[in-house]
C-alpha cells in the first residue's frame, strides 16, 4: 500500500499526511488505485403487470401446489458474535491503527521500542490502541517510482508487524510508550485515514518446517550461541544509563516463553521463527555501520518465508557478534 506525497516522518512526533492515492504492496508489482468515473445510469423500462405480481410476494408453496405440506423451518440460534470456527476470515484478520516509519526503523518480532508520542493524533491512536487489547501496527514507508506519474514520489507501505504496547508513561508533553514486536502481518487495506491511519491486517507466518528435527537442532544452537553474547555483553563496560539488561536477553526471554497476546493465535509465530528473529538485536557498544549491517539483516529477516534459512542467518550474526565483542573486551582489557 502507498502514500502519495508524504513528509519525511519525525523521529518522535511520526506525522504523516497520506493523500487518497494508495498501492497495495503485495507479491506481485503494486497497482495503482485511481477514483474510478461511475457508470452512466441506464434507465430500466417498467416491468410488465404479468411480471409484478410474481415479483411482489414470496413463493409459497402451498398455494402454488395444492396438497403440498408446508415444510418444517429449522430454527438455529442466533450467534451475535462468532466463534473462530464459524468465521475463519474474521479470526484471521484484524481492524487495528497504524503506526508508519522510515525505512531505517524496521521492527522485528521480539523487538522493543520506546516511542514518545506527543501530538494529538497520535495520542488518539494511542487510546484507541489501548481500548483493543494494547495492540496496532508498526510498518515501513519505502520511497518508490511509479513511471508516467506526475505526482512525484510515492511510498509503499511494507513490513508490518504487529506490537504490544507494554508500558506507557503520561508525561507533561506526550507519553513513553514502550512496544514490543509481535509477528509479521499484511496490510491489505487503509479502512481510515484521519485523524491517524487504520488498516486490516492478516498474520504472515514462515512455510511449515520440512526436516522439524534439523530446525530443532539448529534452534539450540542458535539459543546456545546468543548465551554465549550474552555472557560477553554483560563483561563489557558499559555506560551508566545503560539497561542492565541486554537488549539480547530481553529478546530471548520473550522468545523462549509463549507471548500472551489478546488476538488470534495465528498472528503469534512459533517458537523456532521467535527464536530467529531474537538473535537480530542491537550488541552493546556497536558503531555505525555494525548498526547499519543490522538493519539491512532485519529487512532480509522479514522477507525470509523459511524458519530454518533464517537460523542459519541469524546463526551466522551472532557468532560475528561474539567475535567484535570478544574484540572489544581484549581492548578494554587493555585500557585497564
């Protein structure tokens, strides 16, 4: 999905002003939705008097067929709110508002995030978001091209993952709102766009594992390896206003144990893809282009459809993660 024309988005107070021009970013190469002319009404001629009788009461077949019983009419109960097993399309989908960022902000699951909230519309999502379990929607605007428009740049709405509000703090100006990723969802399509952005959204989960025994095994290690960071992580000197806690450990932790999340369960990953994406997580002390490689490695995590491709990745950062830090703390060693 797209924006035409949207400003470049603020660090804290994400203002976006998305027109009524949008794509839909799905598989296939986005297209363009336009407001279609209506149809010129063409005037339909009177039905004629052997036609309206018919047509202005219901068939009964009693009348129509002397000596037919009338049939029984089963009465089922009324279901005012439908199970998951009655409306697959309904569990499956959510209505929930969404949040846009920059292409350099992606959110994977298992991630947390702190945003400061502070304009008036954004603290209207944010209530909203409270009212339906604590949840909404963090996705990318990615700048594209679309060849013979003179409209300029648009964006393509991508990366969606579902979050869980964790902790809000109420401050003079705005609020500190700390969020985790929950899974990867689709957006299929805006349903609102003021005062903020509301969407549907389908859960996006990995292809069923083929060799369940070698993703195990691959899980393992991988949980094994980010133990191992993050025994090196805490030796590391860090600053006073640092976390205790590694962003890594964090990570795993949520990973490791089933989240409790107020929606369908299809929008919770399992526990190998959790896993994989636990490892894509900030390192103390990383530079620059350490937090650069980071980001495009989250992007090809979120494209990735195959939990055991995605291990294999992952398992590959953190042992280079184990490296640079083991490098670090030989410096630091050093400098004592």
């Amino acid at each position: 999905m797209t924006f035409g024309h949207c400003p470049p988005i603020a660090a804290a107070g994400l203002s976006v002003s998305p027109s009524t021009r949008c794509l839909l970013a799905n598989d296939a190469p986005p297209a363009l939705l336009r407001p279609v002319c209506p149809a010129p009404t063409v005037p339909r001629k009177p039905l004629s008097p052997q036609l309206r009788l018919p047509l202005s009461r219901p068939f009964d077949p009693v009348t129509s067929f002397p000596g037919r019983k009338r049939p029984r009419r089963r009465r089922h109960p009324r279901c005012l709110f439908p199970s998951a097993s009655s409306s697959s399309s309904s569990s499956s989908s959510l209505e929930l508002p969404l949040l846009p960022f920059n292409m350099n902000e992606v959110l994977v699951p298992s991630e947390t995030k702190t945003l400061h909230l502070y304009e008036a519309r954004y603290l209207a999502l944010l209530e909203e978001s409270m009212s339906r379990k604590n949840l909404f929607v963090h996705f990318l605007l990615e700048p594209i091209y679309i060849p013979g428009s003179s409209d300029g740049t648009s964006f393509a709405a991508k990366y969606g993952c579902l979050v869980l509000i964790e902790k809000v703090e109420r401050l003079d100006v705005g609020a500190l709102v700390s969020i985790r990723g929950v899974g990867r969802v689709k957006l299929l399509n805006f349903i609102q766009a003021e005062p903020y952005l509301k969407g549907l959204v389908i859960p996006v989960q990995d292809s069923s594992a083929v060799n369940t025994s070698e993703t195990s095994s691959k899980v393992d290690q991988l949980k094994e390896s980010l133990c191992n960071l993050i025994k090196l992580e805490i030796k590391l000197k860090a600053p006073k206003e640092a976390l205790l806690q590694t962003h890594t450990a964090n990570s795993l932790r949520w990973a490791e144990n089933t989240p409790s999340v107020g929606c369908d369960e299809s929008f919770i990953p399992s526990l190998a893809e959790r896993v994989s994406f636990a490892a894509l997580q900030p390192v103390s002390g990383s530079t620059e282009s350490e937090l650069l490689k980071l980001q495009q490695e989250k992007l090809r995590a979120m494209d990735t459809k195959e939990t055991l491709e995605r291990l294999e990745d992952s398992l590959v950062l953190v042992k280079e993660n184990i490296s640079i830090v083991a490098a670090k703390l030989a410096i630091q060693s050093l400098e004592m």
